[in-house]
C-alpha cells in the first residue's frame, strides 16, 4: 500500500470554527509532513514530524496546530484562520532510514475560509 | 538567499517531441535533487531523485541530469504524449541532516498538444 490518505477532500469554514484535517499512512514511514499550496504556486513546508515528534515548524501561525497520534496518522488543527489560508493542505510522508528520502503525497484537503 | 528557479512557467510542444524542463538553484550545496509531477487538485507524485555524484538518471522514457558546477539539472521527457501534460516540480534538500526538508522550485506547466 503506497498511499496516503486525506479526510475531508473539501472543507469550508468560517473565521470562528474550529476544525481539523486528517491524514493517514500504512507504509511504515516515520516522517510525515504537512504543506500548504496556493493555486499556480509550489507547495510551502509547515511542519514535520520524524518519529512521531514535530522536528521542524517553518514559522507557521499558532492558529495552525499539528498532532501526530502515532506513526500512521498525523492531523492538522485549525482555529480562527483567516481567508489568505484558503488553499490545498497536501499531506506527505517519507523514510528516514534510506537516504533518499523521496515523499509521498496525499489528494490534499481542498480548504475555503469564509 | 536560497533559490531554486525553473525557468519556464509554462512549455508547449508537439507529441513525439522531447520536452525538456530545466531547474536552477543557487546558494545551496544538494545533496539530491528530485522531480515530482502534479496533475490539477492533486499532490505531487514522485519521479526521479538524483544524487550529487550522479551525472544522469533515467526512468523509461524520463531522463534527469544534474550538474552542480552549473547548479543545474534538466528533465527531459523523450516520444511526449498528450497524457505527460501536467505540472513538474524541482525540489532540493540540502543534505542528510535536512533531509526531510524539501524546498520545490516553482513549477513548470507542460503542455503536450496532439
């Protein structure tokens, strides 16, 4: 199984919810990560989790909260988001033990902030 | 600063014709470098990875060269089809201890026209 899941594939939300974002994997791999990409735009790093631990946070807004439950699922929370965070939340994962480190994408969670 | 370019946002061509893609980079020392494509509302999916001491690469009808006195690898598609139409993504990691650290260039939008 090479895949990785996303759940919703679209979500609208307003400025005052609260909502999160899912993701799931059953390759084995040990990092996971999510990105946001704007239309016409490659995608931007937030976070990163090896190991179930968040290794690296590229300066992402507070109102943007990720969790790693255990090594399959990694989720992202959000709360009071603004409308420039409308945009795909595409989540990845990857070895870490191979070198190559090649990332395997998720359909992405279309988001709209109203 | 860090600059990973590809110099052209879009590229039209003639099926049966080789495509080819480039992506510059400067201020970085790569230790891989690596192709993804990505179709509209979708995530990236990995296609090639190419190491620092790796001159060329190839993958059916995909070939990647890398050179890093030019700080440069080229992509080529060779016998294009329509069905190749897609945006491609550069992406580097700077090295082991980075390795999970993607940085993509900014794509470019291939067009194979019948």
């Amino acid at each position: 199984d090479t895949e990785v899941t996303q759940t919703p594939k679209h979500l609208v939300m307003g400025m005052t919810n609260k909502k999160s974002l899912k993701c799931e994997q059953h390759m084995g791999h040990r990092a996971m990560y999510w990105y946001k990409q704007k239309a016409k735009k490659p995608p931007e790093l937030m976070f990163v989790y090896s190991y179930e631990k968040l290794s690296i946070n590229e300066s992402v807004p507070s109102r943007f909260s990720p969790e790693c439950p255990n090594s399959s699922l990694l989720n992202l929370h959000l709360h009071a988001l603004q409308p420039e965070d409308s945009a795909l939340y595409l989540c990845a994962s990857s070895q870490l033990r191979t070198g190559t480190f090649e990332q395997y994408f998720g359909p992405g969670t279309r988001l709209t902030v109203t | 600063s860090q600059k990973i370019e590809q110099n052209s946002e879009a590229l039209n061509i003639q099926e049966g014709k080789t495509a080819t893609l480039t992506c510059n980079y400067t201020n970085y020392s790569p230790a891989y470098l690596q192709w993804y494509r990505q179709d509209p509302g979708r995530g990236p999916v990995f296609l090639l990875l190419i190491r620092e001491n790796e001159k060329e690469k190839r993958k059916e009808r995909l070939k990647v060269t890398f050179d890093t006195t030019l700080k440069q690898s080229l992509f080529h598609i060779t016998a294009s089809q329509p069905a190749d139409s897609a945006t491609y993504l550069c992406a580097l990691a700077a090295g082991l201890g980075a390795g999970n650290m993607l940085t993509f260039g900014g794509g470019t939008r291939l067009m194979v026209k019948p």
